[in-house]
C-alpha cells in the first residue's frame, strides 16, 4: 500500500477493517497517537498524571465529554471507537480482549486521551540526515524501565519508561536541538550514557521492544516514553480501560511541523 | 569594585588605566568580546576564515573601515585602541609586548574583529541553575587542542580549540538547548564523553586554561573555543596584530540577551 496515504484515507481503510496492523510509516508527515481510554471516575486523575508528567505522558487531545468518542481538532470524521486498527481491552488490569473495533464496548462514562508519540520526532530526526538506528533495523524500539519516579496523581503513579536510540555524540547533541521543538512528542532526551545511572541493569535486555545494535563509537540516548502512563494504568488497575495494540496508533489529521514550539 | 559596574563606567575606569585585569564578572549581563586586529593585507582572508568557521570564530563585531577604531554597534563611545585592559602585540606571530594602551602602535591599514566569547553562554548556564565548574573553582576554562580540521581560508587555518566543561548528562542535556540559543557565542557544543574522539589525548592536561575536577557521574562537554582563531593568526604569522591578553576582553554595550536567537 502506498505509504503517502492520507490520515482520512487511512482511518476509512481502518474503519472499515481493511488495515488491521502497525501503523508506522503510513500517512507520512502527520502525528499518530497512543491512546488511552478510561471511565470517567478514573478520569480527572489521569488527566493530573499527564500534567504533573508531560515528557513521558504529553497529552495532545482529549475528548470533551464523558462518553463523547469524538476529538474534532485530531481529525472532523475521527471516530474513536473504529479508527485504531487494533485495540486492547483490559478489565481490573488484565488484558480482556484484543479487537479491530470497540464500538460494542462503548460506555457512556467513558474519557479518551490522546498522547504525543515518538514516531513525530523520530521522523524530524531521519529528515535532518540523522540513523534512527530501530527504523533501519526495522525492529521496535528497545524501551526500558528506570528507576526515575513520576510524580503520582491519586490512583496513577509509576517509574518512567524510556526509549533508546543510539548515537554518536555529535548526532545526539543534533538529536537534542531537535527533539528540543518537540515537547508534544517526549522532547529532548532525558538521559544519554551510562544505563545504570537511570536504573537500567542490562541495555541489551530491553523490557519493551526490540534491543538494537549499539556501536563502538555510540553512546545510548533515552527519552521519555509513551510506555510510561500504561504501566501507570496497569498499576492503577481501573475496573475498565481501552488502548490502542503496541505500533497501533491513532492517525490524526494534525501535521507533525504542527507539533513544534519553534 | 561592584561587579554591577556598567560597561560603559568599566570602559571608561580601563580607558583611564585604572582597571588592568581580568573583566570576567565585571559588567554581567553584557557581551565580552575577543578582540583580533590584523593588516587590511590580512583581514580579508580572516573574515573568510571567520565565515568558513563560526562555531569557534563567531563574529559579532568588525570595524567598518582599515584604520577605524570604533565599532557603534558594540558602544558609542567604544576605542579599540584604550578600551582593553591589556593587549597583546605581535611581530611575524611574536609577541613583541603586552601593553595597557595600542594607540603607540595604531596604523591606517588595520582592522579589528570581534568574536563572542564564552562568558555569556556560562552566564546563561548559571542563571538557569547549572553549575560552570570553572567559575564554581575559580579558575580559567581548561581548553584543548583537538584533530577536528577547521576549513581553511588563503593563510588561515587550524585545528578546533574546545573548551570543556564537565556535567551530569541532565545538565549536558539542559546546557545543549541553552548554548543553542546563543550561536554568536559558539553555540551548541560539538562534543561530549570520551575525548580521544577528538583527538585529546589527557582531559588531565589542557593545553590552555586550568584542569578542573570531573567526578565520577560527570561526562566532559566540548564546545568550540575562541583561542581557535588566535592559533590560526598563530599559524599565519601576519607581519603585524593586536589582541587582548587573556580573559581581559572588550567589553560592549550588547546585552547578552540580544544574542539569543530564540
């Protein structure tokens, strides 16, 4: 399939259960998000969470009203409830089910969170010349847990997870003047260098992800991750709760150039 | 004397010869500049070398004129032949003396350039909270001669001067987004971690400047250094120059903010 898709052409294939896989590549140039979908009295404290923690949790839509399945700004025919090619249903933090639609799980008190991914910046990245070394190998990115604590809100609480890329230093310290535009999607890069500084006992043991080559002359470069508020949920263990599959995202009508302060 | 002096009253003491050292401090919040006064013969290629390499030569000032000795732009009332506390004079890249006063040597073919220097970005990087571990040891910035080939322009060429500064990689980090605001004073650094990458052979040993302490959690970080220029005028033994003698710089009207690009 041609990868220079449009956001609403590829949300119609989604919607109509004809693209049911990782959405990365496709629709080239416009933000896709994680997302995140809780009942109402789970809520006003995950919204707390996102903002006492924008680098792993940069929140860039929500839905306006319980039991709405609608973010205009994302995209005017968006359509939360068909519009990610594979959701994750969980109940009291267990993986329930794992679906192409989720219209028949559909509640009334029911609030969508859309979070930045790194798919925008790594994008920004490989425009400026720059190896993201999991797209070469075509692999996840290798995702770790740290030893850094989010500041919890109520029932959300979690040490963040990070993602690595690596990087010879020149290409990190262009990778951070990149990534700096980009607060939406984890900024700048919150560690480079030694793992066990940030609680990482083995890099080659990623506990998300795929592990990647690191050369000789590289130094491994982590940023904040999408991962983060997932294992908040996880902990939180909310009676009810829907995200998108892994490498499933929301494709949204906002360009990635959008995203950036500067 | 009050740090807060303003630059046109510490102008005004040196002018007078009643300040005669060291201006780091002095004036804060106000651009210091690297003073390079070479032969019309020569200026031409210098500006060249300047343009070619801006990271280490940042150019924020140059005389309109050969035998000019104002630069407006950095202070009305501004002699480049008084204004310094000390000069250095050179003869076939000799130095023949270090004076308080060049008026003695001033010729109508010379031309003065100005070259931000790293006291503004330090005075960025403290004000946002970072510790500048040669200002915290009260000692001189430990710089080092690197492999990294400057582009060469007619006579002038070198290798990259760095000066280094050593930092946890959240500090690094931090630093790299500051400095990139402030291209005119050699903006983002152009190095961190392991210095054998660019062809320092003992971070223990700097070829100018003091050694300071880097701890264990701490990684160096390189940025391109104005002594750059002074190796390359150096290099081309220009029958005639003037500049200032170390860490006595000129001192201009230019608030440091004025030198953020963002």
């Amino acid at each position: 399939m041609d990868q220079h898709i449009t956001p609403l052409e590829l949300r119609q294939l989604i919607r109509a259960g004809e693209f049911t896989t990782n959405t990365s590549g496709y629709a080239r140039g416009f933000v896709q998000g994680n997302l995140c979908i809780l009942p109402a009295d789970y809520a006003g404290e995950f919204l707390q969470f996102c903002t006492f923690n924008p680098k792993p949790c940069p929140l860039i839509g929500m839905s306006s009203s319980p039991g709405d399945f609608t973010i205009p700004r994302l995209g005017l025919d968006l359509d939360l409830r068909s519009d990610v090619p594979s959701y994750r249903v969980f109940e009291h933090g267990e993986l329930v089910g794992e679906v192409p639609d989720v219209s028949e799980f559909w509640r009334d008190d029911l609030v969508a969170f859309v979070l930045g991914c790194s798919f925008s910046f790594e994008e920004a990245l490989i425009d400026d010349g720059l190896e993201v070394r999991n797209v070469t190998e075509g692999v996840n990115v290798p995702m770790y847990r740290t030893d850094i604590d989010c500041e919890t809100a109520g029932r959300f609480s979690s040490k963040m997870v990070v993602s690595m890329r690596p990087m010879i230093p020149g290409d990190a310290i262009r990778a951070i003047q990149i990534c700096s535009r980009f607060p939406a999607v984890h900024g700048a890069p919150v560690h480079f260098g030694d793992p066990k500084k940030i609680g990482i006992r083995d890099i080659k043991k990623p506990e998300f992800g795929d592990a990647v080559t690191i050369r000789a002359d590289e130094v491994p470069v982590f940023w904040a991750c999408g991962v983060t508020p997932q294992v908040a949920v996880e902990q939180a263990r909310p009676p009810f709760c829907i995200t998108h599959s892994p490498g499933c995202m929301l494709v949204t009508d906002l360009p990635n150039s959008h995203l950036a302060v500067l």
